[in-house]
C-alpha cells in the first residue's frame, strides 16, 4: 500500500438532527445478521450499493460500536453531503452491537486476521463491488488488513489511530495485560483520551466511560480488546481524544476533500474547503500531499478506472486536530 499521508483539518459546521432530535442515521437503514466462516457479523446498510461506486464502509474501535463511533461524523452536515453520492456500510465488530446477547462459554472470539476474513462474504451478500474505507484502532487494523488481502475491494482508506510512531501504550499495556479484567474500562479509556482529557474528566470523557462500562456487554469486550491487543499491543496509541467525535467537521471536510480527489464528487462542493487552504498555509501543505496522490476529477456518476495492481489511496488522519 503506497505510504500514509497526515492531514490537517479545518472548519466545523453544527451538527444535524431530524425532527424531535432523532438521529439522521436511523433512516434508510437496513441491519442484517450475515453468516460468515468465522461467525455472524452485525452490518448496518444505508442506501443501496451502486454499481458505478463505491460504498463507504466504516469499522469502529474497541468499547465502541458503530452508531457511538460515527453517528456524530456522518450527522454531520459535510459528511451528508457526501453520504448523498454513496452507500453507507456500517460493521460491527462480533457481540458488539446494541443490545448484543453475551457469547456463550467457550466462544471463541475471532482474531484480527479473522475479522478482516469476514467482510469479503459479508460484501459479497450485500451485493458491495468496492468499498472505502473509514477505520478506528482496531477497525483501522481490520481495513487495513482487508485491503492487503483483498486489493480489488479496497479503492480507498482513511484510517484513525494507527500511528505506531505516536505516543502510546506499548509499555504500560505490557505491564497490564495480565489483570487487564478488573480494569478493562479503564485501560479503553486511556486508549481514546490523553492522560489531560483523564484527568480534566470532561463530559465527553463521561460520557464514553459510561458508554464502555454499560452498553456493551463487558465479557464481549473482553474478547473484542483480548484479540487486538494481542495482535496489536505495539500500535495501540493515545487516540488524543476521538476527532470523529469531537470534531466531526474537520473529519468530514477533508473526507469529502479525499473522495472528491478520486473523482467521485463534483468540485462545486469544495468551494469551502478551498477557501480555508487560500488562508491556510499548513492546510496548503498537507492537502497538497494528498492531491498529488489522487485521480483527477471526473463527471458526476462516472468511476475512476484504476491501472491493474494500483493500490488503493490511504491517508492516515492526524489526531492532533
């Protein structure tokens, strides 16, 4: 996979509801149950997959599940704009979802490798040609691996808290992994918030450690986190405070900015984030990195044809907003 781009993020815009304040995300939803060789997998399908595009596919973090990782970007009013001209695929890790039952004893979580196994199927079901996709920790892991072992499903990547260069829990996770049970809420915790965020105890930082202690059952969890930071303890890295959540605006800009570089949105939309990279000159710089790595832009309802053995774009967002 070509090497990873860090972005810089500008502009907010309010947040949207539908009436009554309910979330935009509950309409023209779908949830299905698919079999898959590793077990079930609970998907979210908003939209109908369309053949001349890809469909946005997102994988959540660990203690998170789709709608508490990404309702707050895609309600977005940048990100709705994108999510006219695409199918949206939510995934939820194994016993993850809302209201999951606990795994019977003896259930045997899937590993990382396992769970990237299973999208292929799960797209295949769903009638998905390609995808792009959004990642957070440990589903920033699983797209990864998906697009190495499946390069033709994969036509682009924007992946969050990967950077194994960043400040992170390599050393303390070490120590803690054999009483990681007692205090497993604790340890997601300080993986999305710095030891700052911690100790200030915002509301937002109350507001997921209540999310991770009770709406997801804690022995699912446990399973869920065993099979990343077994796998991954190296990459596990402070978060600085979830930027899809508490600054949903600046990720769905550059998104925007991203899918419109691969040719599948118009440039009449980007007349703002235009306007911010004039004024802007480290938005001029990281952009730029980005730009030169995309497609030119085609007409509305036209695919990019990518040469054979093209690897998809990938940028990695910088949490550091």
């Amino acid at each position: 996979m070509e090497e990873l781009h860090d972005v810089q993020l500008t502009e907010i815009k309010p947040l949207l509801t539908g009436q009554n304040g309910r979330n935009l995300q509950d309409f023209d939803c779908q949830e299905h149950d698919v079999e898959t060789a590793h077990g079930v997998l609970h998907v979210t399908m908003r939209g109908v997959a369309r053949g001349n595009r890809p469909t946005i596919l997102t994988y959540h973090d660990i203690g998170l599940n789709h709608k508490s990782c990404f309702n707050s970007l895609f309600n977005y009013e940048d990100m709705l704009e994108v999510t006219q001209h695409f199918s949206v695929l939510h995934v939820d890790a194994p016993g993850q979802q809302e209201n999951a039952p606990a795994f019977p004893t003896g259930y045997q979580y899937p590993t990382m490798d396992e769970l990237a196994e299973m999208l292929p199927s799960v797209l295949k079901q769903l009638q998905v040609k390609s995808v792009i996709g959004i990642g957070v920790g440990a589903g920033a892991y699983v797209l990864t691996k998906l697009a190495l072992t499946e390069p033709t499903l994969v036509e682009g990547l924007v992946l969050i808290d990967v950077d194994p260069c960043a400040k992170g829990w390599m050393d303390w996770a070490a120590s803690k992994l054999s009483g990681w049970t007692s205090n497993l809420v604790d340890m997601i915790m300080g993986h999305y918030f710095s030891a700052d965020e911690l100790t200030e105890n915002t509301e937002i930082v109350q507001t997921y450690r209540l999310h991770v202690s009770q709406d997801v059952p804690q022995d699912n969890l446990a399973m869920f986190y065993n099979s990343y930071s077994v796998c991954c303890v190296h990459q596990m890295a402070d978060c600085g405070g979830l930027p899809q959540v508490v600054q949903p605006g600046k990720l769905a800009e550059a998104f925007k900015y991203f899918v419109q570089g691969m040719g599948y949105m118009p440039t009449a939309g980007m007349t703002r984030l235009v306007r911010s990279r004039t004024h802007s000159a480290s938005s001029v710089g990281s952009a730029d990195g980005v730009r030169s790595r995309a497609a030119p832009s085609l007409p509305e309802g036209a695919a990019p044809s990518l040469p054979e053995g093209l690897r998809p774009l990938c940028v990695e967002v910088d949490r550091r907003l």
